[in-house]
C-alpha cells in the first residue's frame, strides 16, 4: 500500500513538472504575441534570465517593425548580460546600437555592450584580440560620452586592460632569459620599448636589458667579450641616467664594476660608477680604440 501512494505521489509531480516545462515550451512556439511579452518580463522580474531570453528571441520574429521591438530586443541582450552569457550579450547590444540609435534604452545598452566586451576578455598569458577590441570601443565610448556616469568604471576597464598587454609583452620577453638566450632576451626587451615606451613594466624591463648584456657578454668567447661588455655599459648608463634609485642600483654597480675589470680597468672602485657623460663618452672610446687594435693584431697573426 505504501508503495503504490510513493508511486502516485511521484507521477503526479511528474505530471505537474511536465505540465510546466509544456507551458513554457508551449508559450515559446506561440504566436500569441501579448502573452509571451508579459511571461517574458515575468521571467525577467523573477531572475529567470536563461528562460526570458529565450522568450525575447522568439518574441522578436514577432514584435519585428512594431513599438515594442526596440523594448524586446534590449530586454534580450539585459537578459543574456544578467544570465552573464557576455558572448551573446555583446552581440545583443551591437546589433541593437546599430538598429536602435535614437531609442530611449541607447544609452545603457551603448554602455553594457563596452562592459559586455570587458568581460569577454583572457587573462594575459591568453589571445589578447578581444583586449585590443574592447580598448578600441571603450576609449571610444569615453570619447562620445564625456559626461557618462560610468567614466570612472570605464578608465578602470583602460587601465586593467592596458596592465594586461603591458604584461604580456614583458613576459614573452623575460621567457628568453629565462631559457638563457640573453642575446635574443635582449632584443625582445628593447622592442618591448620600442613598441610602448611608457610600459609599465619599464623599470624590469631596463633591467633585464642590462643583464642580457652583461650575461651575453660574459659567456661569449674571449675575442668578442669586450664589444659586447661595452654594450652592457651602455645599458648600464642607460638604466642609471633615468632610474638612479632604482631598487636594481646595487645589483647593476656591483656587474658595472665586474665589466669594468673584465674591459682591463683594473683598480676600479664602485664609487667610479658616478663619472660624468663627458667621462663615460671619453672612456669608452679609449676602450674601443684598444678592442679594435687587438683585433688588427689578431688578423696580422692568421695572415
């Protein structure tokens, strides 16, 4: 007996839950047009995202050319974005924005299709194509709109992007360091700049080019150790004419120091590190004249 009551009250709430899911199912097939608009917004109110939006889809063939298709298709993208399906969202309100420019939700949807876009981002190890769409739409919006109430948010969204293209580079960069190809290290660093000199990751960025060079310098053969120390005291100079205080000081005096004996300076203190422009220019010329007679030298011998 108490089986066939468990076995009733299980296929009544059977029947109920397939009596709802019908309904539903029903009601998006309709061509009712009033009746599915109402159920929508009901959906909506409810925090039923998923089931508004499918509603708002199909209400869409309907309210085609009428007064409510601006009302229904901003509903559905709003629906898509709080069901947080950023990807068709954004499509939602890219579409709307073109048909719809002078409709009282233009506003808000101009601003939810830059958010939609922001969220639709990768972390920076990632593709960074959507990054370069959603800064070129957002520096747009700021543009267009420069008295919007989102400015603050938007700028946030540059400035978070921005940090994320900044870091990407640097990192590709710092990977051929990290697998000791220093020559190539160097040159990925130095375009990095190149390409945006205000990076910031500069400050790293300076660094690792003069540790590049010293490395590079210090694992090349004898003959070609001095051209390429002197280009490390470059970077050296380099680094120290535009971040004196940098945290990196005292690590890149004490290398200075080690090229410098490695050039033939011997006896040359770190305090020798403060020479003037004048100085350096003067030294690394007579530095140069030297390397270039050893190499005369070298060349009259294999003769």
């Amino acid at each position: 007996m108490m089986k066939i009551r468990l076995f009733i009250a299980f296929a009544a709430a059977l029947v109920l839950t397939c009596s709802c899911k019908s309904q539903f199912e029903l009601l998006l097939q309709s061509n009712d047009a009033d009746a599915k608009y109402k159920a929508a917004f009901e959906y909506f109110d409810n925090e039923k995202y998923s089931k508004a939006a499918s509603l708002f889809e199909s209400l869409s063939m309907l309210t085609n050319g009428t007064e409510r298709d601006d009302t229904v298709r901003y509903y559905w993208g709003l629906s898509n974005y709080r069901f947080k399906d950023y990807y068709t969202a954004e499509t939602n309100f890219e579409q709307f924005i073109q048909s719809y420019p002078r409709s009282p939700f233009i506003k808000d949807a101009t601003y939810l299709h830059i958010d939609c876009l922001y969220r639709s981002t990768l972390r920076y190890e990632l593709d960074q194509t959507p990054t370069y769409k959603a800064l070129n739409a957002i520096s747009q919006y700021i543009l267009e709109h420069p008295d919007s109430e989102h400015m603050e948010v938007c700028r946030d969204m540059l400035d978070d992007l921005g940090e994320r293209l900044d870091k990407k580079a640097y990192e590709a960069a710092k990977l051929y360091y990290k697998m000791e190809d220093y020559l190539a290290s160097r040159v990925a660093f130095r375009n990095v700049l190149k390409d945006d000199s205000d990076n910031r990751y500069r400050e790293d960025i300076l660094y690792y080019i003069a540790m590049s060079s010293y490395k590079y310098a210090n694992q090349s053969v004898t003959s070609k150790q001095k051209e390429r120390y002197l280009s490390f005291v470059d970077d050296y100079y380099n680094f120290i004419g535009e971040l004196p205080e940098s945290k990196y000081r005292r690590e890149l005096d004490n290398i200075y120091y080690k090229a410098q004996k490695a050039l033939g300076r011997q006896g040359v203190e770190t305090e020798d590190v403060e020479m003037t422009e004048k100085d350096f220019a003067k030294e690394r010329k007579k530095v140069v004249k030297e390397a270039r007679r050893q190499k005369k030298e070298e060349k009259s011998e294999n003769i």
